[in-house]
C-alpha cells in the first residue's frame, strides 16, 4: 500500500482569512527554505559536509505555516529533518549552512552538525536525533511558561514515527492533565526511514485519535497548504495562550528525497516507495501551489516571483561562500561544553 495523498489540492483561488501581504510572506519563506535545502543536498554530494544530512524538502509548508503563527519568544524543538523548522523560527542561515561544513560559525560551532541545531535568540532551543526529546523538552518548557505566569507557548515538531515510542503517551497524558501550553506537531509523512506506518500501526489507525484519547484538542489538515497549517496553527495557539491546554496538529506531508542524505530513492534502487508514489506527491507541491494561488488572485506577477527566487539564490551563494571560507574549530576547545 502506498501513501496516497488524502487532501484534495485546494482551489487557488478561494478566499481565505489572510491578507496578501501575509500570503507573499508566508510563500517567500517557503521559497527560501526550499532553495536552501536544494542548494545544499546538491553541496552534499561534493563530500565537503561529512555529516548525516536529512533533507525536508516537500515538508516546507509544516514549518513555515506553524513558526509564522509564533511569537519570537515562542520555543520550538524538534528532530533530525530539522533544518526547515530553524530556517522558519528565523534560525541564522549562516549558523546553519556553517554548521553542516563544520566551521566555527556554525549554530553549534561545528559540534553538532546536521541534526544539532539551535539559536537561542529566536526560540530555536533545539534538535535532536533521539525519537521522541523533543516532546518532552517542549512538555518541559510548558511547563516552566506557565510557573512562571506568562503567555509563551512549546512546540514540538515530531514525525508520526514517534508514535512507536512511549513517551509521547506519557507527555500527551502530564500535558493534558496539567493544561500546559503546548503545541505538538506531528508531521505525517507515512514512513519512518523505509518503514510504511501500516506496518508499524493497526489497520485503520488514525493518529489524531491517539491525542483525543488524553482529551487534547485536535485537528487534521493537509500539511502541504500553508495557508491551511497557518490559519490552524494561529487558532490553536491563541486557545493555548488563553490557558485552553495543549493541542495537538497532525498534517499530512510526504518528505521527496531518502531519508538521510541527497538523493532520490528511485536514483538509488531502492523499492520500499515507488518512483510514481513520489511524483504523485511533487504535483502536490506546498510551494508550487502556493505560488500558483499568488498569480491567481492577482497578489504577484511572474516577474516578482522570479524577483524573489533570485533573491534567496543570490543570499545563499553569498552564505555558503562565507561559510566555507570560515575558520575550522580550533583543536584546543575541542573538549570545551563535554559533559
């Protein structure tokens, strides 16, 4: 069986709660997150980076869509497919792309490579390869927001591989009985690294009901709509804000490229999806349709969208050329934050 898409793509033209600007906003991050993980999954193959890499490409709409309906001193945590969510909360590009080549400049200064990343100063406070930290550290940071009386609210972006592990029961269960202010976000991409989820679960699963299960709110959506994971995000986190409890947001995504590392799947052989399933869901494109659905309701032109994508371009080429001049690590810090 394969993951076939359930959402219907959305007419381009319909209305929606949004202004333009806030529509041109959210597709211009889109662009930049999408050219900078290509750009660097084409880097990856020069074998300059020497870290695993796990590339989100196709999920750009989950991360854009939820860090825009966030406040700067809103926190989020998350796991190994981690560089679309820094770039959304605002994250350094240089930081990043300095990080994968090891530098000094690097978020972690070249410690902690593809799956380590953090800048404190937008309430990125980190990633983590480890299945399931991330629900914890935000069910934490609930926690401590709401001791301390103030209006912040916890993400956790996790895939729907997390649900294999028990520590999402016990966070749902402390989260739900305390009403901490949390937002989980699990981004559904069907597989966790080959594994389909109807190998992994019961037939008939739905993951949304695992959450109602511990009485926390939630909603479905299509995570390829930014628009859609925006206006969903937005609701949910002023309920949060007002002392609603956490709430739980599961939108469907597909991720195009293999699981660790830059290449296609069919480009290696491998048989656990076919190359028809990925192309079915490249037509669902988040960033495609949210650019066709700006020249559709007349928000751009072809010649801003062209604008903007030689912005992003010209931004990364200028990025990756300081991150690779930067210094290496210096030898005499090497055991420098080992605990």
């Amino acid at each position: 069986m394969g993951a076939i898409p359930t959402f219907e793509v959305p007419d381009s033209s319909r209305a929606s709660t949004l202004s333009p600007d806030l529509e041109i906003s959210l597709y211009r991050n889109m662009l930049r997150v999408r050219n900078v993980e290509e750009t660097l999954a084409e880097l990856y193959k020069e074998k300059e980076m020497r870290t695993p890499t796990h590339f989100g490409v196709g999920q750009e709409g989950i991360a854009v869509g939820v860090c825009d309906a966030l406040r700067i001193d809103d926190v989020v945590y998350t796991h190994h497919r981690c560089h679309t969510h820094y770039l959304a909360k605002g994250g350094s590009l240089l930081g990043l792309v300095a990080e994968l080549y090891g530098r000094e400049a690097g978020c972690s200064r070249g410690r902690g490579g593809s799956v380590h990343l953090t800048d404190r100063s937008v309430g990125m406070l980190g990633s983590s390869p480890i299945l399931g930290e991330g629900i914890a550290l935000a069910a934490g940071s609930a926690l401590a927001f709401q001791m301390d009386g103030v209006d912040r609210v916890a993400t956790s972006f996790f895939g729907e591989g997390t649900f294999d592990e028990g520590i999402v029961y016990e966070c749902f269960n402390y989260a739900s009985v305390n009403k901490l202010p949390v937002l989980f976000v699990c981004e559904n991409n069907f597989y966790a690294t080959e594994s389909p989820v109807e190998v992994r679960q019961p037939s008939g699963t739905q993951l949304i009901d695992r959450a109602r299960a511990f009485k926390i709110d939630a909603q479905k959506i299509d995570g390829n709509d930014v628009i859609a994971v925006y206006e969903a995000t937005r609701s949910a986190v002023e309920r949060i804000r007002k002392g609603g409890g956490p709430f739980f947001l599961e939108c469907e995504t597909y991720r195009w490229l293999e699981h660790v590392g830059p290449m296609y799947d069919h480009e290696l052989k491998r048989t656990y999806r076919s190359q028809e399933e990925v192309e079915a869901w490249i037509k669902r494109c988040p960033v495609t349709r949210a650019a066709r659905r700006l020249l559709d309701r007349g928000i751009a032109t072809q010649a801003q969208l062209d604008g903007w994508l030689a912005e992003v371009k010209a931004e990364m080429d200028r990025v990756v050329a300081e991150a690779k001049a930067s210094p290496w690590p210096d030898a005499s810090t090497l055991f420098e934050n080992v605990y």
